[in-house]
C-alpha cells in the first residue's frame, strides 16, 4: 500500500498522487480478480475430482484386475454426504404430520423451484416452521379439526370472554363510591 505522506515528501503534485493511488487500486483489485479466478477454479477441479472415477489405468493384462476392482469400489462407495440433492422421488416426511397435505405441497414446492438441499427432512421441518407457511398464520383454521368443532370452540372461547368482560364490569361497579346518598 502506498503512503501519501511518503509521495508528499518525494513532491509529488495532488495530481500526481492521484494518479498513483488510482493506479495501485487497479493493480491490488486485478491482483484480487486473478486470485479469485484461481480460487474458483480449484474449487472446481475438486468439484470435477470427486465425480469423475479413477483415472483410467494401462489396458495391461497385468492392470486389468486392479482396474477391475477400483471401479467396483467405485460403484459401492456412497456419495458423499455434503453435497446438496433435489428432492428423492421416494422422499417422505418422518414423524407425525399436522396435515397430511402439508407434505404433498412442500413436494411441489420444491420440485417446482428445484430447490436442492443436503438434508431434506431438516429442510421440511424449516418449512413447517416458517412464517411464510399459511398454517402458521394467526385464525388460520388448524386442519384436523371438523367444521362443527371448530364453531363450538369459537362459541366458547367468545362465552369466554364475555364472561370475562362481565366479571370486570361488575368488580368495577362495586369498587365505585355510591353519590346518590
């Protein structure tokens, strides 16, 4: 990095010390740009190393069965775990459901959006959770329950409270002193 004072010291005009510092700025930041590319590009090659095989080996009688064996151990090895998937055709929900529906439409959802994830079940549960979900939305009604039991809970939950209101109204008259007298 450059010093200004330094320049300033040298004589150097404004001018001149703009020039110098706009031209350090350009070469840290195509310095970084490179560096960069470099990053990314082994990153890629790690991407590639890990989906690509064992390197073919010399079609030698003597390497065939090597060969042979690599592949298979090729084949058997599970893939690896931290690389993000889209959804399994077979995927289902662990655990007991709130609404069997919720699982069909976060399938859709994330079908149609192509989402991909490491853990899907994680991914579920976050779904369930969110506050985008309308069943986490305040009157939503909760599936499960039958029309008719819903209205009854509503009925009591307003006798509830007018119970309530009525409680305060009269704690609130006897607490007043009587003026007529």
């Amino acid at each position: 990095m450059i010093d200004i004072r330094t320049l300033r010291a040298a004589g150097l005009t404004e001018t001149q010390i703009l020039r110098v510092v706009e031209e350090d700025q350009a070469k840290r930041r195509e310095q970084n740009r490179k560096a960069q590319q470099k990053h990314r590009a082994c990153q890629h090659d790690i991407a590639d190393r890990a989906d690509t095989p064992l390197t073919v080996l010399p079609s030698s009688i003597n390497n065939l069965k090597v060969q042979e064996e690599r592949l298979e151990i090729v084949a058997l090895a599970p893939a690896p775990k931290n690389r993000r998937r889209p959804l399994p055709d077979d995927w289902e929900p662990i655990g007991e459901q709130r609404d069997p529906a919720e699982a069909d439409e976060f399938r859709d959802h994330a079908r149609a959006k192509g989402y991909q994830y490491i853990d899907w079940h994680a991914a579920y549960r976050n779904f369930q959770r969110s506050p985008y979900n309308p069943r986490n939305k305040p009157g939503a009604p909760q599936p499960g329950i039958a029309e008719a039991e819903r209205v009854v809970m509503l009925e009591e939950f307003h006798r509830a409270q007018l119970n309530r209101r009525n409680a305060n109204v009269q704690t609130t008259e006897k607490s007043r002193p009587d003026h007529a007298g």
